[in-house]
C-alpha cells in the first residue's frame, strides 16, 4: 500500500491522486423488498435521480483515478472537502466522523498472506439516511457474497436500510481478515520448523518480513476494533438500534482477530528468540567436533614430530621397541582425552 | 482446539458445526429441596414439560454436531440466532451477554498440562430464572462432584437455585484450572533442570512450545476474569444478591490463577534467557579446552618439525646434548604457557 | 510457600488444612490502660467470657493445624465459612473484605532473604469493634516488640483500641520487609561481583533464582499496597480516623518497600544482560589467544615440514646458509603477523 | 539542537540566548481580503501603528540574537517573562499555555533525514485576536508555500483571521514531518540491506545512531499531538469553531505521523536482534569450514608425521606397498569424515 | 545515600539520626522589603521571638546529628512526630503532605554526575504562612545564589512571602538537575565511543553502573514531579495563587528533566546491545583470520608430512621434478582456497 501524501505546504482542499488507481468505476445497486437493480454509471449525475425514489441506494465506487468524478461524487452527497481528501490520501487509519447527514467511516480490506505478505485496501464508507457511498482503491473485492444476497430475492438483506448493508459490508471486510491472519500463523508455523532445522538468513529475513507484515496487520485492526467500539458507543445516528446489537458482533471479530494477530506477533518473537539459541546450539556443536578432534591428534602429532626429528644423539630412536612402546602412549593418550570428554557430557546427544 | 470459523460473507444465523463435534447428548437434571429426577433427552422437544413445573432445571449438552436440535433448543429457550452462533462457532472468547429473559456466558474448560499441552473445551452457559442450559463441545468434563451433589438429598445445593447452580459450575471449571496450571509449572521445572544441564535443542523446543501454551491458557484466563467482574458489577439481573458473594470468591480464584500464569510466563521468559547463558558457557569451556591444547602443543611441533629438516648444514643437530636441551626448553615453554593460563583464571572450576 | 489448593468440585465450606502447619497455639491478651494479661488458651471456649469485659482483646492464632478448633473461632467470632476457607487455604493474595461485624485483612510476613531464598508466611486479622484475632500459619513471628511494648505499663499501645493493635502489627510486618528486601539487594551485589569475575553456570543459577525470588515478594507487596490503600480510602469501619494517618505511613513504608523491589529487579534484569556480555567478552579472549598462537605458528610449522621432505632432488637442501636464512625468514614472518595483530589492536589490556 | 539552559538559581527573567543564533529578522505581513503588505521591520517600534489598523498581522521573527528587540516584542504583544523565556530557551517540549489575551503555543519544525540524521528548530507562535508572531531559531523554514498563498489575491487565506493562519502555518510544520520520516525509513531499509549482506560495525553504529534520531523525532511529535488535542478539547478561545475542525485534521496527521515513527522505532529494533542473528548466523559458517578442514586434515598430518619418524626399527616403513596402502586409508578417513559432515547437514546451502 | 531505617517493630516517634549526619547547623534569615539579617542560630529556642515580627522568617538547617535540637524545632513550629521522623529517616520518596498549620515537602538534591555517580541529598521543607524551615542531611549546598538574592536591596525576592521564597529553592534544586544529567549524557558517550573502540568488561562495568545511577536519578524526578503537580492542583493552601504560576514552571522543568533521563536510559540501553554486537563482530573478525591461515595451511602441511615419510618405497619421492611440482600444486592449492575466501565476502573491510 503506498502512501499518497499531499506535498508540504498545500491547500486543503487539493487531491493527490494515489498513483496507478483505475478511472473510477461507479455500479448503483437500489433495491427494497420487491425490487433489485444494479447498473453501472457512467456518470456521477445519473445517480441524481435516483435519490429522490424510495429506494435504498448503494453506489459503489472502484478506483479514484479522476479528480472530476470524485468532486461531483462529493457535491452531490455533500461530502466535506476534509473527507474527500481523506477518501483520496490513502492510506488513511480506520476511523469515523459524523458529518451534518451522514456518518464517514475509513476501514481497510486486506487479502493475501500465503507468502508473509498482506495486501492492503482502503474502504470508505458514506452513510446516509437511505443510501451508501463506498469507495475503494482497486477493482475488485471480498463484497461478492452481498451482492448475491441482494440480488437474492427472499433474503432478509432486501428488508432493510442502507445501515444495515454498511453493516453488512463491514462484517464481510473483518470476516476477510480471519483466513489471511490464518496465512501468515500457517507462514509462521513453517518458518518454526526451518528454525529448529536449523537454516541460514534465508529463514531469518523471511521471519523479520513476517513480523513487519503483522505490525501493519495489527495497525488496521486496532484502530478499527475503537472504530466500531465508538459507533456503539456514541449511539451515532445513522445507525438504527436493531444494527448496533449487530455491529457488537463485527467488535467482538474485531478483538478475536486483534488477539490471533498479538499471538502470532508474541510467537513471532520468540521465534526469533528461538533462532538465536539455535544458532549457538549449532555453534556448540560444531566447536565441539573441532576440539575432540584436535585435541586428541595435536598431542599425538606432536610426538611423532618429536622422534622425526634427526638429531645425531636420541636415544629412544634406536630401541627396538620404541615404536610399539610409542604407538601405546599414543593409544593411551587418546583414551584419557576421550574420557575426559565423555565425563563433561560432550558425546550426550541431542 | 479448533477454530470454527464461518466463510468469509457468510449470512448471519449460518452454522458451521465444529469438525469431529459429537452428535448432542442431552441430560436433563430436574430438582428442588425434596426430589431429584436425571434422565437423557432424545428429543429437545421433551423438555417443554419440565419448564412448566416448580422444580430448577439444568439442561446439559454434551457435543454439538446436529443443527437441527441446536435450532430447537434455541428456539425453546428463546436463544438469539448471534448467541447460537458463538456458542457453535468455538472457540469464543469468554465474555457474558444480557438478552431480556437470560443472560449468556461463555467460558472455556481446561484439560491436562502434562506434557506442556493443555485440551480446551468452550462451554456456554444460558441462565434463566429457573433454569440452567449448558453446551459443551464434546462428551467428558469436570461437574461429576456437582451431579454428586445434587443427586445427594442432604447438600445444600439443592435448596439453591439456577443461579447458585450457574455458580457451582463456574467454580467448578475455575478449581480445574489450578492443577493444570500446576502441571505446566512442573514441566517449567523439569526444563530449567534441563537448560542447566545443557541439553540441546530439544529442550529448546519443549520450552518454546510451553510458553505458547500458557499464552493460550492466559488467553482463557484473563477475559473470565474480566467476565466474572462484569456479572458482580453489573448487578447481571439473573444472580441472586447472595449468589453474587460467590462470585466475588470465583473471581479471587480467577486473579490467583491468572497471577500463577503470570508467574510461569516469566519463569519461561527468563529461563530461555538462562538456556542462552548456559550455551555461551558451554561454548566458552569448549573453547578454553581448545585453545589451551593447540596453544601449547602448537610451538613444540614447530620446534620438532624444525629439526625433522634435512638441510644438510644444521649444526644443532650434530651437538649432542641438542635432544635432551630441546626436552628441555619444550618443558619450559609448556609451563610458561601454563602459568599464563592459570594467571589468568582459565582453570578455574565451575 | 506450598500451595494449600482445595480438591476441584469441593463444596465450599470444606478446609484443606495445609500441609505440616502445626496445631493452632492460641494465645490471648487483654488489656487496658491500667492492666494487662496474656495466657494460653486451651480451648476457645475460653474466649467467650473475655469478650464480655470492657478490656480490648487480642487472640493471637499460631498454626492451623486443627479444623475443629478454627470452626469453633469461627462460631466464637462469627467467620464467615468462605473466610475461614481463605485463612486456611494458604496462600491468599493480601486483600481486605468487610463484613457486617468485622473487617478481614490478610498479609503476608517475610523472612529470611541471606541466600537469595526467602520464607512466607500468611498472617490473617480478623478486626473486631473491641477485638482482634490473628491467625497465622506457622509457630514464630516478628511481633515480639509488640508484645513487649503491651506488656509495658506506660506504653502508649495499652491506651489505643484494636484498631490501633492491628496497625501496629501491620507496621511490624512491614517494617520486616525491608531487612529482607536488603538481604536480597546484598545477594544481588555479590553476584555483580561473580559476574564481572567470569564465573560459569553457578552463578547464573544463582541470579536465576533470585529474580524469581524478587518477583514472589513483588507478589506479596504489590496487593498489600493496594490493600492498605483501600483501607484508607474507603474508609474501612473498624478503622478510627486517627489510626487511618498511621495507615497512610504504612501506605509510604509499601510504596518503599515495592521501589526498592523494582530497583532489585532492574539491577537483575541488566546484570543478566551483563552476564551475558561478559562471557562473549571472555570468548572473544580466548580465541584472540588460539588465533594469536595458530596463526604464528601454522605458517612456520608448514615450512619446517616442506623441508623434512625426502625427494631426491631439492636444491635448498643442500645449499650451505639454508638453515640460517629461513630461520630469518621465520623470524620475519612472526614479525609480520605480530606486527598485524598489534595494528588490529589485539593486545590492548581490557 | 543545542540545549540552552539557564545557569542554576539564575533569577527568572534573565534570557540566555541561545549560542549562534543570528540577530533577530523581522518582517511583517499585513493582510485584509483586499490589500497586503510584506516588508522588514527593523525596529520593533514600528509594528505599533499597523496593530491599530483593522488588517490581519503576521509579524514572523527569524533569530534569536538580541536580547533587547526581544524584550521590547515581549512588552508591545504584553508577553509573560516566563513566556519569552521559553521562547529562547530552546528546546522547549511542544506545549500550549493560555495567557489573558493570547495563546502561547511552542512547535519544532524537522528538517533533513535523509543521512539519519534531522534538524530541529523550535517555532514559538503568539495567537492573538487579530495578529500571530511566531519565533524561529534561525533563518529559513518551510513557510514558502503560505507565504506565496498570502500573495495570491484570490486565496481563501486572505479572508480568514489569525487562528486560521497560525492553523495553516502548523499543519505545514507537521506535513513537513512526513518527508523527514520517510527519508528515515528510507535509511532503515537501506540498512536492513546492508545488515543481511552481513557488514559490520558501520552498520551497526549507523543503525544505533538512526534509532537514537527516531526517538528524538518521537519526543518531538507526541507532545505535539498533545498539544493539538488540548487546543481542540478545552476549546481555546483564540481558535474559532471553524478553525477547529481544521485543527482535527491537524491531530490526525500528527497520529499518523507518530504511527510511522513508531513502525520505524518497532522496525529499527527488529533489525538489531537480526544483526545479532546474522552475526552468529556468520559465525556459523566460518566455523564450519575451519571444522572441516582441520578435522579431516588433523588425521592425516598425524599418520604422515608418524611414518616420517626415524625409529630403526619400524616394519610397516620396509614393506612394499605400505604406501600405497596409508593412502588408501587416508582417503578412506576423508570420505568417513565428510560422510559425517554430510550427514549432520553442514554442508546444506544458505 | 545511606538509607536510614528504624528497627523493625520501632516505636512511632523514635528517631535513628542518620549515620554520620553532623550536628544541626542552623542559620536564620530574616526579611522584608527593607531590611535583611542572616544569623547563626546556637539554640532553636533563639528563633521564638522572630517568629513573633513582621519578618518573612528562613530557618535553614544543615545536618541531623543531634536528635535534641530536632524534637526542639519540632516543637517550635509543632511538626507532627511522623513527619519528623521523615525528615530524619532518609531517604524518603519525594513527597508532600498537608498540615493544619503548614504545608511539608520531601525533595532530593542531586550533585557531581561526572563519574557516572550522583550525590543524593534529602531538603525537606516545612512551609507555613510567614515562615520556612529547611532541614538538609550535609552542609553545602545549590543556594548561594538564592541567599545572594536574598542579601540585595534591591531584589524581588525580598518584596515576596515565604511561599515565593519556598518556590525559589525548588527551583533552584529542579534546575540544579540538568547539569548533572548532562554529566551523566556525557559519561554515556564517552562510554558509546569506547562500545565501537571494542573495550572489554571496563566498558561494560562502566555501562552498568551508570544505567544503575540513571535509575537512581530516576526515582528522584519521577515522585517529585507527581509531587509539584499535586501543589499545583490540589490548591495547597500555603501558595498563594501568584506563585502557583511560578510551580507550573516548575513542573514543566521537571517533565524536561523527567524526559532526559529516559532518553539516557533509553540510549543506555540501547548501547549494551550495541555492546553485545560489537563483541560478536570482533569475535568474527577473529575467527576469520584463524579460519583463513588453519585452512589454507593445513592441507600444505599435510602434503609436505607426507613426503617427509620413510617408506622405502615412495616412487615420487625418487623423482626429479616431484618438488617444484609439489610447490606448484601448494600455490595452487592456496589460490584456491583464497578465491573461495573471496567469493564468499570473507575479505570485505569493515
């Protein structure tokens, strides 16, 4: 997700496109009980019209890469030139304001997580008294299910107001963060075997990565879990009673998913606690082999060394029996050490 | 324990049965002051009768791998679809909820701690003014002292009420924590004589793996606590003033157990701490032992390969107190070695 | 401190008396200004008639050894069974809890602390009008100027009711952390001094267990603090308004006390560190030694061998300055690597 | 940012100017919806007559070098000795302080990052009903922006009061924090580079030296962000209701802004732990190759040394195809010895 | 600092004189706007008949030696016996408490800083309407200037109550700290040079202690800036609503101070890991030199053992080009080895 900022100095009110976002794409869903269209806009004004019918409104905006669409967008549902920059400068912390008629609310979509990478996805949310606004970043989201639910003659969804489908998208957007927490544990359960298996900075690079990935994870969540919390708690307005026993839900996913993420972060670190003690453990192994073999062989080295050399006057060399005597030493010398070693526990497996 | 999760967009009021959960077995305890009556559920549906009587029920469910009962049971005991849910949908956190004519409580059992793990199992409680219904997830738990004493004539818990029940229960399932948790101590135990010992990565592993587990039996801990407070605060409508007393006695065992946990998490923190001290010592008696051998041994194979040279002017080599002088000065050169390292407390016992 | 848990499932108002804790030793003393006795009381039936004087009581309780004597203390003094439990059920956390007739307090006394080891003892008060009972685990305690200072006709303690009884030996019981606390700081400042000696496993163990010494008194100050605390602020009954000033100096000697506990613990945490540092810094020594000598010598030794050679035809061999020019080359060679190691700043003293 | 303190027990109201900071630049900047005047003053004196006027006035002070115009700005705008103290006794905490009619407000402006290092230069703003004086420590800032918007005719700026402009100069301080953090970030990740392509202490004096930058960056944020919210909650008089809406948006900023240097703080302190790791991991590695090599050759050398010795009576030296046969044997030892490497998985590639 | 403790089980009111405190050195000054005396006082009793003028009255007492005169002042200007005790039982935490007739403060007087070391000093202050007592445990200390101050005509502080003069030496003591926090900054980067100069346990000793000084200083700041606070807030009585101004000042010098202590704890902690790394960096360092010289060495040594051998049968022995072709194969078998050094980065500077 790369950070849109406005540069220094500049005018409210200024928009600074995020780089690479598609020309906006505009589908209106308006349904009631008996009703359901969905067509796509091609123009902010079209929507007009269908304001004023009694319809529930759902205008959905893919992509913010044309400054004009979006500030008709915003004329035409009175969005505060504050919060279409906020909209705009992604990415923005999950928060809420409440405007004169309706209720702004940021959250964000993640999705990935099979390779310790998350990708990431601002949602803005306008609610009004019988429509909804939603903008993303991208083409495409996690937003299929409720489309078939509205489009779904019998389902309950048609019944009710544009809160309740806010509420239904938000609850869509924190189940979505489940199966990608779910990832990055799965990452980080495979990156505890290599550690014990012992691997190089390959693994250490990978499991660094994957922590940073869960700090950005737990950045979205946090903030949205108070996010939510305020809506209940402040009794905002656009949300009817019925919705908040709702939206208590969408908090309660909020703290399990916050907790998943704070144990993957506390196993994450002591991974990499892990890691270290590993590393050493091999060291020591390593260390050792080294001095077992080194230390039982430089001794024995040395002597032979000794009785190379060609002195006129040794008198060992010309014994008949210096050589048998020697090799014994030698034997002797290399049990004691071996002994020594055993009785440290240096040959105790692991 | 497994985590049961919906599908991403899923309707609210779908349940996903949790893999391997048993088909319910429903026990239906009936009693008052003077008779006592148990007898299994074939059928929700034969439970209608008892809740028109005087006597307090307790409806226990054991498993629960059959949707349709579940939905008949909830529709008796007038369960909110969101409530039916979290109770299938294991593992919640625990947390208490008030609906108008009950009040839900969600709590997890724990199990073993032997071997470093521990077995959870969620139960859910609805408290209702006469009656008591339990869900737990498998078939097996820790309430056969309190079935002992309902089923005895003399014990006061008979002249008590659903509420009083609740509590037992709940007391119950706090108590088992204890010996759990002390066996997880045990374990810490057995691996801090282990990292002293030196042992390898095994013990790295088996102490890594403990502290993930008393995370997680953190995790169950420390939201009953806050759960038990909330229902003394609260004043939760379904407990009686005294009953409440009890509570207060449950939530001290809640902040003793949770305190136990604090205790060992630190332990672990700081013995793997120890386990990386330990390996740096080892690594460093490997080293003196090393260093001491080669530095030694090192110069006198020097000078015994300078005099294995065949260059055909080497004057010492024809003297004849050469051999014996350079035993000689090979000695001293050991000792001054020696004496270095013992200056500078290399001998010194651990 | 053995833990003292009742079986799960117990009915409440069963004792598990603790573990090797003698039979109670009960001793009374009553007094007033002018008057003073202290005897031992055979049964507690013998109380009864004391409590019916104008003179204040105190029933001071030396083990718990004996279920049927505590529950006639109970009766005598109206304990409620879950408070009897709480006294019995050793160890509690400190808290205080009132009742309709008296105010129930429980502390833990300190011992010891020399080794790095110290002894707890639960101390229990039960604060009446015009009474005080104490119970504590084990015979022994720090209250003997207690006794002197009532035993002594002008002291100020005979003039004060229970209230002020139980502040002064609440003092006491404070007073007596700090020689321990002490005690520990010393074993801290001793093994500052092994560490920085290099010494091995020992030593490690050692802070090991005094850091977790540190957090068991930690445990026991912490919630005495609060106590004392709750005592002054909610204005706890049985307390006199002119008693409650001394309570706020006790409330000082807590907060002390719990500093200096935190300071230990810091010093703990960075000398585990240092431990840490030292023993790389002594490794890094030793194989400055090993390479220092290796590197000299594996070059020169490489040479001496070439030529022990046998081959038929080696020019050098039997030139006649041979020998003398490579042992100039020798003696260069050292020169250069000393020269190198000395530029590296091998040599520089620690 | 050098620390200019006061000598101890100084009276207050003595200024110590801070070293090196130029004589004080001042200009004033006159502005209604029509007209506006930018010119230098060089006498404090002269800014008297434009206060009476009905024009908006910025009067922007570059320098603090002389003691006496500072004085005499302190009596013309009625500022607290206390006041002007802080104003030149940099660096002082962000802060807010209401006065009877102005509000005080101290700022830091951050400038550079890019070799982790930044510049700080405190901005003291004086708000009152209809001018603003802001202090700068030295010449320079990052005011162009508004400086060219105050010049523009049709700029809404022009139209707003004093609040407004003092709003538009703080959001420009804080939009100028983002680039110095992300030139920060941007230093971190090249360091993560250079910390797993394993350089050595230049990494790590640069990674402990960005690290130290980043917590100064903290402390100069946080308590602005305080500082913001304390303007916005206690609803300062010299702001209006407009204007705090836009200061909302100032305190997001300084949230986000903070966010990010705590995700730099949390990354910095990852990268040491894997610089640790990579040192070990490094460690490893040549500790393996020594290993392998001594111990295959150690043997070896010592079998060759032994058949180089010089005993008369030696049988194996006189047989034929002794030779032949050691070295077979030799290669037999090798292949043993790196079938055992293999085996422990030493030579598994990074 | 010694800490001065009574005898556990100690009378309230019983005073242990802290050991080698010398005897009370007492000095009155008296003042108003026209006149100013300064005079030794032999006997507390001397001072009754000042307090009876007009006169704002400073009785400074240096040293707590001799209990006598302490229970005399305590009497004059009736301190409670607790509060005696406090002044006399050092150190106490920074702290203030209300009396019926004057206003008590504990605060501590830091010194020196240049060793790594701070002198701590306890200044309790006593602060009525008219008068002010001050009892230190030395004599010295930072209020020359206050009584210089006090000694000219034509100063302020002359013109104000006791309370302003009460404020003056706060500040006085608050101010004092920075310099000696700057010592200690200091001593930290001296400490930081020698970390990457790679010193040994000096370094770390060192390092050690003044993290330890730190957190003494620490546990000065923190409680006295509580303890201004509460001044401030709570509308002591005994400052007058003009001086409560001042002790914002106060108050705000205390959270710099606050602040620049942990940024040096901060920074100290940060500098024992960097410690940690530098030492395994040399470490590595190390053993690559070891490793390069052992591994290209030891095969040549091996190869010339080799030849060295007496078997009668060597045919390459016998040969003529065996030797140069042997030095041939050695060189090659080097640059090998040195390439594969190469390859793997093990040359790179530092």
């Amino acid at each position: 997700m790369h950070r849109n900022r406005p540069i220094v100095g500049a005018e409210p009110g200024t928009l600074f496109l995020p780089e690479g976002s598609p020309k906006p794409q505009i589908t209106l869903h308006a349904y009631d009980k008996r009703s359901y269209t969905s067509r796509a806009i091609e123009h902010p004004g079209e929507i007009a019209r269908w304001l004023e019918g009694d319809l529930t409104i759902w205008v959905d905006v893919q992509g913010l890469g044309d400054e004009a669409t979006l500030w008709e967008l915003a004329e035409l549902f009175s969005i505060h030139p504050l919060a279409i920059e906020d909209i705009v400068h992604v990415p923005q912390r999950p928060k809420t304001q409440a405007y004169d008629n309706h209720q702004l609310l940021f959250t964000r979509m993640l999705s990935g997580g099979h390779d310790g990478h998350v990708g990431l996805e601002q949602v803005s949310f306008i609610i009004g008294p019988q429509y909804l606004v939603t903008f993303q970043e991208r083409v495409g989201d996690v937003f299929d299910s409720i489309r078939r639910r509205l489009s779904s003659e019998k389902n309950a969804l048609r019944t009710k107001g544009a809160d309740h489908l806010a509420y239904a998208l938000l609850d869509t957007i924190v189940d979505a963060y489940f199966p990608v927490i779910e990832n990055l544990g799965d990452c980080i359960a495979d990156l505890e075997d290599e550690v014990f298996a012992g691997n190089g900075d390959g693994t250490l690079q990978a499991l660094s990565e994957i922590r940073s990935t869960l700090l950005t994870v737990r950045r979205s969540i946090w903030p949205l879990r108070d996010t939510v919390n305020q809506l209940i708690r402040d009794d905002a307005e656009c949300f009817g009673a019925e919705v908040r026993i709702f939206l208590r839900d969408v908090y309660d996913h909020c703290v399990n998913a916050s907790e998943m993420v704070e144990a993957y972060r506390e196993l994450g670190a002591s991974l990499m606690n892990s890691y270290l003690s590993v590393v050493s453990n091999r060291m020591n192994e390593i260390m050792k082999v080294l001095t077992v073999m080194s230390t039982i062989f430089i001794p024995l080295t040395f002597l032979s060394g000794l009785y190379g050399m060609n002195f006129i006057w040794m008198p060992e060399r010309d014994w008949k029996w210096s050589y048998p005597i020697l090799l014994g030493v030698m034997l002797l010398i290399s049990l004691t050490l071996l002994g020594f070693f055993k009785r440290r526990g240096w040959f105790k497996g692991h």
